[in-house]
C-alpha cells in the first residue's frame, strides 16, 4: 500500500476570499476525487485547527494500493482541475509518499 500525504501554507487572500474559505474549498475538491478517481482506496482531507508558527493549513491523507495507482492519480484530468486551484491559493507545498 501507498500512502500520500501533502501539506499547505495557504495565501491569507486569494480567488476572492479569505485562507480558511480557500481551506474549505481544497477540501472539497479533494474529498470529490474519491468518486471520481478509481484508483483512490481512501482520501481524508484535514484543516488545520491551531495558529503557530510551525503549522500548515491543509493536510491530504491518501491511499493507493500501488505506486502505478499513485501515478495514475497524479496525471487524472480530475486530479489535475484541483492542483490548478490550489497552486493559485498557497504559498507552499510539502508532499511524503511512502509504502507500508
């Protein structure tokens, strides 16, 4: 099994409305990809709920049986919709792939 996992630091504004609109808004468009995107076995998507320094705005937790389900995902037109979105509303992305 695949488990993908990425992080965002959101614009404080940006597509008309504020961080925690865009926040509701990725999450969302992620949570619709599950019924979209076949190769999906789970998706959670988390808004941050503390203020510090250190912390991110948005989590996506994901799960792929294969590498190939991974990849699959990554190229899916769907996919590919949301990643526009969210390139336009952060600042910054971290991503950890690994297998179990």
């Amino acid at each position: 099994m695949i488990k993908h996992i990425v992080v965002w630091r959101l614009k404080d504004f940006a597509k008309g409305t504020n961080k925690i609109g865009n926040a509701e808004k990725i999450k969302e468009l992620l949570e619709s990809l599950r019924r979209k995107i076949v190769e999906i076995q789970h998706i959670e998507v988390g808004i941050n709920i503390t203020g510090t320094d250190a912390s991110s705005d948005v989590v996506l937790y994901s799960e792929f049986n294969r590498i190939e389900d991974l990849n699959a995902y990554q190229k899916h037109p769907e996919h590919m919709k949301v990643v526009q979105f969210i390139m336009e509303v952060c600042t910054e992305r971290r991503v950890v792939d690994y297998e179990i």
